[in-house]
C-alpha cells in the first residue's frame, strides 16, 4: 500500500546481499490483514441494522415496562394526529375564480353551470341489465338470490376522520354493531365505506357514487339497500316485504301527499332506502347526481330546491331535496318504478318515537316495523352536547 517497488531488507542485507524473499509474503499478509478488517466492520454494522430492526437502538440499553407503555402511548397519539390532519387539499371549485371574478357570471343559469362543469359519475352505461344477466348466466356460483330470497346489500359509512367527540365514535362503533347483528339475523350482506370516492360529491352526496360502483361491481347483489351511520335498526324481527316490491326499483320512505300535493322539503327521506341493481337505477343515478358537485354548481341547484320546494330553508343543493325535485319535475319519467313506503318505517325520525318506546315494550311486540315498533329509528341531528 503505498510501498509497491519498494525493497525491503533482512539483517543478511547487512552483509551487502540484496534480498526479495520477504517482500511478496509481506505485502500479502498486509493485504489480508485488511480485508478482514473490511469483513469486521462490514460484519458489525450489518448487526447494527438488524439489532436496529428488530429491536431498536433504544433497547441496546434495555427498556422498562412503563418505558413501553408510554412508547404505545406515543405511538397511538402519532397515529390519531395523523389521521385527524386532513393532508388532502383543499378543494378548489373550477368555477369559483370564473364567477366571483366576472360579474357577468352571476346571471348564470344552473343549466349553464351544470354545462360548464359538465360532471358525471361515470362513463354512461346503457344496457346494464342485459350485461349483467350475461354475467349472472355465466357465473352460477354467484346467483342473485339465496335461500330464495333476493340477495341485498347493506350499505353503510362515515368520514374517515374521527369524531370531534370521542363519544361520536362509541355510538358509531354501536350503530355499525346494529347493522351487523341484524344482516347476521336475515342473511344480508354488508358493506362499511370510510372512502372518499370523488372529491366533487362530498358530504350527503357521497353515497350516490358508492351506490353506482357497487352496483357495477357486484351484479349478483339483486338489491342496495342505503342507510345513514346514524340510522339504527330498532326492530330486529321485522323483515322487508320485497314480494310487494318486484314491479319497482327505488324503494323510499315518504308520504305521497307532501311529496305531490305539497311538494314538501321532507316528504321523502334518503336516510335509508333501496335500489334495484338495475339499468333503471344507473339512469335515475345520473339524474339525480348533476346538483352535487361541490361549488357555484350545489349553489345554484341550492336556490332552485329552496323556490321548489315548501318549507326548504335556503342553504346548498342536498341530496334528498334533489331527489325529490327531481322526482316531483319528471313524474311521467321516473314515478312509475318509485315505491313510496309508509306501511312501515323504512325511516322513523327520532324525536317521535324515543320518548314512547316504554310504552311500545309494555303495549307491542318486534315484527311489526310500524308506529307500534318501529323497524328503523333515525337520529338525524342529534349532537352530543359540551360538557
């Protein structure tokens, strides 16, 4: 190293006889030396970064028990501030700059924005029901009925973020147990979305593209049956009636005199509902999606739902005012297959029903579904009060 042509001289040289016989075994052995050097300390940090891996530099000193405890302490407060920074951007409506910019914009029609926007949930699909019969002939292990009843769907979710308050997620955690016991109970199906699957339809909004693609992609599912996180089965007896249904396609709680006499903002409610995994259902989809996407479109829609509608304060186009509208405007088009349920309640808003259930256990039996016992109690609008 270094010393290369270099002679080296043992005592004989003393006696003027040059010598080479230790110079090559020298160089050598130095050479060897020092791969084993390099063989050592590559030895020894490949050690370090398993010993790293595996139990981390932290406990080459030895831990504790309650140093591992506040490690999982730490650890689950990383996570939940993870989960609770919304790390996506914020949404930016095409429009907006346009509009609030140009004064002319303000004369939009909604017909003009929807234009402008131009939104869909999907490639347009038009013969649904004959490439689902073709997969359903091709695929009998998968048949849309079981048990000779047709097969259903349960869909159900949330935001992914947590609750503001942590009891939120308790009676969250509650109502998904609900829906699960009860579809164990009737052999139904279930599905729990926390997915945002198109940043245009948020909010209310988000289960039409949920129900689209489910329908896409499970054609043995006969029925999509829709309800909101904070919807609880309080019949478990009760089954669905769907022989009555098998002329129809949109299953819906209501009362028909608000809905076409009165043309009432709640004469329907989207809390919980069902879908045919049908054509029509595809088409009905995207009708009813153009008034959600977020923005000068929803604003617009908004304004139009609140001068149609009776009783609708003035606030952004939601989803069952749409429906409603849209229902009500093109009664010849869609009306025929809608299935207007108040036999029953499909949906039970809570604040009728709560203060009176002693009085239904003491006076009534499950299986009803009705006033009596009512099969589904919605507690839309409930907040947990601060401490």
């Amino acid at each position: 190293m270094g010393h290369e042509g270099v002679g080296f001289k043992s005592s004989s040289a003393r006696s003027g006889l040059p010598t080479t016989r230790s110079r090559v075994p020298r160089g050598r052995q130095i050479q060897k030396t020092f791969n084993n050097v390099k063989i050592t300390v590559l030895c020894g940090f490949v050690t370090l970064l398993v010993l790293r891996g595996t139990i981390g530099v932290g406990n080459l000193t030895g831990t504790t028990p309650e140093s591992e405890d506040q490690r999982v302490v730490e650890d689950i407060d990383r996570i939940l501030r993870e989960i609770r920074t919304d790390s996506e951007p914020e949404y930016q409506d095409p429009l907006s700059s346009m509009y609030y910019a140009n004064s002319s914009a303000h004369n939009w029609t909604y017909a003009e924005a929807v234009e402008a926007v131009k939104y869909s949930l999907g490639p347009k699909i038009s013969d649904w029901d004959r490439q689902r019969q073709v997969w359903l002939s091709s695929n009998p292990n998968f048949p849309n009925q079981f048990s000779g009843k047709p097969r259903i769907l349960l869909v159900t979710g949330s935001p992914p973020n947590p609750c503001d308050n942590a009891i939120g997620d308790h009676y969250l955690l509650k109502s998904t147990k609900n829906k699960i016991d009860y579809c164990r109970l009737h052999g139904i199906e279930i599905v729990y979305n926390m997915a945002h699957l198109d940043k245009e339809l948020a909010g209310y909004w988000a289960k039409l593209p949920l129900i689209r693609k489910l329908m896409l992609s499970h054609p043995e599912i006969e029925w999509i049956w829709w309800m909101d996180s904070d919807a609880f089965f309080t019949d478990m007896a009760f089954e669905l009636p769907l022989e009555k249904y098998k002329n129809h396609n949109l299953i819906i709680h209501g009362y028909p005199d608000l809905l076409f006499e009165q043309h009432s903002w709640i004469a329907l409610n989207t809390g919980s509902f069902l879908f045919r995994n049908c054509q029509w259902s595809l088409d009905l989809l995207d009708a009813w999606a153009p008034m959600g996407p977020k923005g000068i479109v929803r604003e617009l829609a908004g304004k139009i739902l609140t001068a149609n509608l009776k009783g609708r304060p003035a606030f952004e186009a939601d989803d069952q005012s749409a429906l409603i509208y849209l229902l009500t405007s093109q009664q010849d088009k869609w009306m025929s297959k809608v299935y207007v349920e108040n036999s029953y309640y499909l949906h039970g808003f809570w604040a009728g029903l709560v203060d009176k259930y002693e009085e239904m256990i003491e006076n009534n039996h499950p299986g009803l579904g009705d006033e009596r016992w009512p099969f589904v109690t919605h507690f839309v609008g409930v907040v947990e009060p601060k401490d």
